[in-house]
C-alpha cells in the first residue's frame, strides 16, 4: 500500500481479503482491545520475573508487587510452588 510505484502495490482486491478489513467496527475495536491487554500482561510478567529474579532465600513478590519473607517451616513443594 505504501509503494510509490502503482505497478509494485498490492491490488485493492485482494487487500480487502485480509481477516483485518472484514472486521466490524466494534470487532476491530474487541481485537485491538484484546492485543493490548495482551501487551501489558507479558509486560507485567517480564517486570514480575526481573524484580524475583532479583531476590533471594526466603523472599519472593507476590501479585502485588509486596516483597514478602516466607516462613523457613513451609512445605518445600509449596515455596517452589511459589517461586
């Protein structure tokens, strides 16, 4: 679509067959809407996963973001559950 060249573009015809420009308004808007959601949630796993990665022993941040020190007599299965 971008090409200056018209011999080099993609024909009107078959760009309207993409999955994108048959979409409805409030279906493009449902699937952006989506995407973005999407987005933020593996940004906020990777910001999760640094921030652990940064702690040690006993302590580990729970879905809040609050650092939080476990008790040393949990279950072993249970803290790396957590961990």
């Amino acid at each position: 679509m971008l090409e200056k060249s018209p011999k080099c573009r993609t024909a009107l015809s078959k760009l309207l067959l993409i999955q994108w420009f048959k979409l409805s308004d409030s279906e493009l808007h449902t699937k952006v809407q989506e995407l973005v959601e999407e987005r933020a949630k593996v940004e906020r796993r990777k910001e999760y996963l640094q921030m652990k990665a940064a702690l040690r022993g006993n302590k580990f941040i729970n879905d809040e973001g609050k650092v939080v020190v476990m008790n040393c007599k949990i279950n072993e299965d249970i803290r790396n559950d957590l961990l």
